[in-house]
C-alpha cells in the first residue's frame, strides 16, 4: 500500500535543550487507520503539530502526497485536517457558518451540497442552524471533525477525538471513522483510551518521551506480544495447588474455584496438553476451561515501562 505520509528522522528542541521528538521515521499508509498511544508529554501533539506546520521542526522531512511541508507547505496543508484536543469554537455562531467557512479558508469554491454531506454523514444537518453553544460536548467535536472534512482532505489527524464524550458517543464515532477509512480518508489518532486503538486501528504506534518505541499491525502486536491465559473451572474448589502439579506454575483463582495457567502463543509447544492431563491424574474434575488473551493496555504498559523484549 502507497505511503501517503513519510516521517524521516523528525526532531524538535526548545532553547532549554528539551527535546521533544528524537529522530521520528515513520511511514503512513494510504487508506490505513494508524493509532498513536503514549503516555501525557510523550510527544503525541508535538508530532502532529509538526506535521500540520503548526510547530517548526528543528530537524528532519515530512511529506504529505509527496509535498515537503516546510518547502510546499500550501499543497502539504490542504491535503491534512485536523480535530485538535481543545473545543475552539465560536460559541455564537450557527453550525453551518462554521463548517462552511473552514472550506473557505482552504480556497475552495463555496459548495452546500458537499457541506450538507458531511453534515449528514455526522448526524449534524438538524443542528445546522443552531449556535455552537447550543450544543453538547460530543456534538462539538462532530462540528470539529466537519470543520477538518470541509475541504476534503485525504488525511484526517484526531488528537484525543473523544476526550470527555460518553461510552454511547464514543462507540458512535468510532463508526464515523470506520466510515471516514471507507471512503479513502487516511486517518492518525491520539488517545489515552486503549479500547479506542483496539477497536478501530489497523496499525498502533507507540511513542515514549519522543521516541516511537514501534509501529505494529495491532493483529500481529497483540500476537507477537501477548500472552495467553487458559482458566481451567473445577467442580470443587480447592484450597491449595496439588504439588503435582506445580511444574505448571499455575495460580489460584478467586475461591480456589479455578486454576489458571499462563503461556506464549508463539512457543513451540503451550503445555496445554500436559497440564490437563495432569490436572485429572491429580484427582480434580474440571467444570469448564476459558480462554483469555492480554489486552493491547497490557501490551502498551509493558512496552512504556520498558520490559518488552
């Protein structure tokens, strides 16, 4: 798949020496969904802004469709659109004016059908005439994400989009960038919600004071570094693990109603067998077996902490 967006060894220093991105490379693909996890100050925001020429780099490229940003910044810019963290909107002003007007800004000709599209596409036509203060918090960023799609930009940055919305909102704009990926639009996420990566992501990128840590399909990352656990249910509870048993370093569960065994999906051999076998020479009679795999915070957690492999 063609690279829409490519990041060779990005870097950002103030004048008190911190640095906030140390030599980023990174390639985005056209049509993907890429999701940026890390922890507050990793460098997340910094990496947008620079990409969508708010923030100068100090050092490194950054094209957008094969336009440098510093050099071609014009062609760059209207290529990106961007849902930032804050809610900056004109409080007094209908939501129609405020879609429209961000198309304009942009250059391109004035086009109602268009914006009464992406009006729809994000349940906002019966609030076009409404103030923005007249709106709830999740129907503020559904304005800010029409803002960015006025003019039609093939990628979309969200920078914590559903920061302060509910479950319900959440799930439903989730859907909207399903939607969004569907119809061609490239799409980068940050977020602090690692659901939110593990529902809707292709790849994850991990990013720690200023470094990307990696970048990963989020099939294969939970794969390659998740562990999986198989809980085996018995018909009597018992209060300790059978020393016969103890080669399979399992754990009590709660009541002593389960043992639970924890192995490498990718090993050669699990150990399942054995222990099972081994289960029922130890006298216990199992009640069901139950499967859990590591979640991607788990996944996320390890990596920031540094003890992945």
């Amino acid at each position: 798949m063609t690279a829409i967006l490519s990041i060779k060894d990005l870097r950002k220093s103030y004048a008190d020496g911190f640095e906030a991105l140390k030599g980023v490379s990174l390639d985005i693909r056209e049509g993907e969904i890429l999701a940026l996890l890390g922890p507050n100050g990793a460098g997340k925001t910094t990496l947008i802004s620079t990409i969508c020429g708010i923030t100068t780099p100090t050092s490194g490229t950054v094209t957008v469709g094969g336009h440098d940003i510093q050099s071609e910044y014009r062609a760059a810019r209207s290529m990106i659109g961007l849902v930032p963290q804050e809610i900056a909107l004109e409080p007094f002003e209908k939501v129609w004016n405020t879609v429209r007007f961000s198309r304009g800004l942009f250059g391109h000709r004035m086009d109602n059908a268009k914006i009464e599209q992406i009006l729809r596409k994000l349940s906002l036509w019966d609030k076009r005439k409404n103030a923005i203060k007249e709106l709830s918090g999740g129907m503020k960023r559904r304005v800010l994400i029409a803002k960015a799609l006025a003019h039609e930009p093939r990628i979309l940055f969200l920078d914590e989009p559903t920061a302060g919305v509910d479950v319900e909102l959440r799930k439903d704009m989730w859907e909207i960038v399903e939607e969004l990926k569907q119809s061609g639009v490239t799409i980068i996420l940050t977020t602090h919600y690692i659901e939110e990566a593990e529902a809707i992501a292709d790849r994850v990128g991990v990013i720690n004071k200023g470094e990307l840590l990696l970048v990963q399909d989020k099939d294969r990352l939970m794969a390659q570094m998740g562990q999986k656990q198989i809980e085996v249910m018995l018909t009597k509870p018992v209060t300790a693990i059978p020393k016969s048993l103890s080669q399979h370093n399992l754990e009590l569960g709660e009541g002593g109603e389960s043992l639970v065994y924890t192995y490498d999906t990718q090993a050669e051999r699990t150990g399942i067998t054995k222990l099972l076998n081994d289960v029922a020479e130890a006298g216990l009679v199992l009640r069901d077996v139950r499967t859990r795999q590591s979640s991607l915070e788990e996944i996320f957690v390890t990596l920031v902490s540094g003890d992945a492999t």
